[in-house]
C-alpha cells in the first residue's frame, strides 16, 4: 500500500511516502492509524492524537470508519490550512 | 448554463485584471463580478514567509469538485480558483477566487461559498517562518472556518 | 480602527489591479480582499450602450456615507467605490467596489453591503441606446434590489 | 428656491434646473410635488405619479412628509438605478 504524508505528519514520520504492507485485521482507517502509531517513535509522534488526522484514499476525503478495500494510495495529514 | 470553470495551483504569481479578462472573454451577459484576493499577512512584521505545500493532484480535484458544486447551486456565468504554493512573502497573493454572473447575489454567493470549502476541505498547509530565522511551525486549522461551511448545509 | 476610504466617480475606465494595489498600499495586516465589478451587459447584442447620469455634489457624499456605515458595522481596513458616468459600451466597467479586512466574512459583507445600497441610494440612473438606433429608455428600478436591503436591517 | 431634475422627470419637465418662487402654502415635499404638477404640461408628465418621484433637499434624500423649510436646493428624480 502507498502512504502518503504531508505538513507535519510528513516531518514527524520523516519521510514523504512510503510502501507499506499491511496486515490483514487493518481493515478501516481507524485500524490503519491505531496499527500505524505502533510502527515507531516518528509514527507515535504523528499520531499522537489519531482523531485529529485527517485521510483521503485515492485522493478522496475519508471518514475514519471507511474501509480500506480498494484504496491504491492513502494519504494522512493535519486538518486543512489553505485559502 | 454551463459555467466556465478554471483551477490553477501554482508558485508564480497571478494578475488580478489578467486573470478577471481571460476568464470573461467572450461571456457577454455577464453582469457582475466578485473576486477574492487571499493575501500573506505580516503579523505585525514578525513573519518573514508563508510556505505553502499542497497534495498534488488531490488538491487540483478537491477544487474542481467544489467548483461544480458552486456552479451548480448558482446561476453564475464563470468560476476561477488559482492557489499559489511554495514560498509567500507578506503582502504576496495566496489565493484567488473569482466568480461572475448575470446578477450580483450568485456571484456573492458563489465565491463566498467557493473561499469557505476550499479554506477547509482542499489540501494546503501553510508553515511559518519568522523574521527572527525560526520557525513558526504550521499554521493550525480554526474552527471559525469549519463552522463558515456550516451556513452553506 | 479607521478605515482608508475612496469614493469616485468618473468617465474614464479603471484597471482591477492597479485600484487595488493603490487601495492596499501599506496596509500589511490586510489578508482579505474582496472586488465587485459591475458590468455593462449585451442584452443578447441589443445594447449599442448605457448612459450613466449622476447628480454631482450629491453622488460623491451619498456613497461616502454608505462606506462609513460600512467601515462602521464591519472591521475593514479600507473601502473603495468607484462608479462610472456618460457613455458605457457592453462589456465595459459600470462600478467597482473593493473593501479588505484582516479576514475573509467582513470583508464579503462590507462588499455586498456597499453594492446593495449604492444600487438603491446613490442618485445614479441609466438610459439604454439600443443598437437598432432608438433609445431603449429609462431602466427601472427593480423591486430586487429594494429588498435586498432589508437583510441588512 | 433652486429645483433640480434628473433622468426622466428631466426629460419630461424639459429642463436640467431653475429658480422657482414657491408659495407660501407649499410646507412640505409633498405640497411641493402637489404644486408643481399644476405648472404645465411638462410637469404633468413628469410627476403623473408623484408618490414614484424620489426628492433630496440640500442633496439628502427626503420623505414626502419633510417640511421644505431650511432648503437651498431641491432635487427631483426616479427612484435610483446605478451600479
């Protein structure tokens, strides 16, 4: 699976992206990011508070109780600061 | 009616009469034009830059997305979105919204509805960097702006 | 705050960017800034033009007076108003509008509050030349746009 | 007392301005409007429906109940359609 990760969830993970395989039970978004803090000390960091993550899969906006089945690219980052 | 509908995401920056003129050519039952300038604040002269990262190709569609529902709630005649990434300077252009229509209150409407869902649901990080060489770490989301998307519901 | 205020009313043309630019110079905390342009429009190729009469002396201090009411309801840092007189061509500019604002609402509000009441207000009429030659007549004051100062009673 | 006009109560009164000598009995805008209607047929057409005419004394918009004392100039116009 491709992880993508921007603004400051990218600088506390450390890198941009990434491939990753995930288990089989990582089955939601909630899963992914519970499963993802676990995976080292940048990711502890980035996701210190998961609820506060935001997660688009391929390229949509998604709800932390979505399934990943189908998803080609997932990206996490903080709420929005354009405009 | 089918809007004329234009997204630009890029570092450069953008002339607001270029913009306003290319977008209306030849749209002549045009009869009101509202644009939005977003500019980089100096916050009281402590920021030296804005910079601006974006997810490509997300950002881009997210913008479209809400562009067509903006021209589908109005009767507006052309709608534009152009956001600048990289490094801003204060005084600089972030963002530009225009949106044009035979009558004022759908171009209003239309362009106040396009800035509040772009604010908050199109991907852009704003990161600070202040005179003083450090840095101001990312701007962080307001809730005045998730509760702006509110009045639209 | 005291709001930078422009009232003008004259025959040429103006340029969006070089009236904002001007407007803005120096103000650094500005971030929002909103232009509403009001366009001559084709009437599907009828229209040869519109004449634009005003009542001098009285034009000028009625619409200044609606940007203070303005710069009074909403924390803008500057307010402009320039309206157009004579011979206006489809296509060109009628009046422009531009206030700014630290943020994004009042600056949208000031913008369609000053077009609202100079629409009702300010003692401009319209006469229509049509292209066949005859004279389209006095435009009529519309009923909408009586109402669409209520909203802001 | 100064009388201005404007658009088509210009046109149909036939003149942009002119000095009038008003009555005494003519108090208020709407004595006004009443008076003028009688001064021919250009002001006939133009004020057919006085109550559709907007006044401004001294270039402040009034209502047809405001007394005329205190008015150096009197403007006569259609109701506004600018911007």
């Amino acid at each position: 699976m491709k992880l993508i990760y921007f603004a400051w969830v990218r600088e506390r993970v450390g890198k941009a992206e990434e491939e990753l395989d995930l288990p089989a039970e990582v089955r939601t978004v909630r899963d992914l990011l519970v499963w993802l803090k676990g995976q080292g000390d940048g990711y502890e960091a980035a996701l210190e508070h998961p609820e506060a993550i935001r997660v688009a899969i391929n390229q949509e906006h998604s709800r932390h109780d979505e399934p990943l089945a189908g998803a080609r690219e997932i990206a996490l980052f903080p709420p929005m600061t354009g405009g | 009616m089918t809007a004329r509908i234009e997204v630009r995401i890029q570092t450069e920056d953008f002339d607001l009469s270029a913009e306003v003129s290319a977008l209306l050519a030849g749209l002549s039952d045009t009869g009101a034009v509202v644009t939005f300038s977003g500019l980089c604040r100096s916050e009281d002269g402590a920021l030296a830059a804005l910079e601006l990262e974006h997810y490509p190709g997300m950002a881009e569609t997210e913008i479209r997305r809400i562009a067509d529902e903006a021209a589908a709630r109005w009767p507006v005649t052309a709608l534009c979105a152009i956001h600048r990434v990289g490094r801003i300077a204060p005084g600089e252009n972030i963002v530009l919204v225009i949106a044009s229509s035979t009558h004022r209150q759908a171009a209003f409407d239309a362009a106040a509805f396009l800035m509040d869902f772009l604010k908050s649901r199109a991907p852009f990080w704003k990161k600070e960097h202040l005179r003083d060489g450090s840095e101001g770490g990312w701007v962080d989301a307001k809730e005045s702006d998730e509760e702006a998307l509110r009045r639209w519901s």
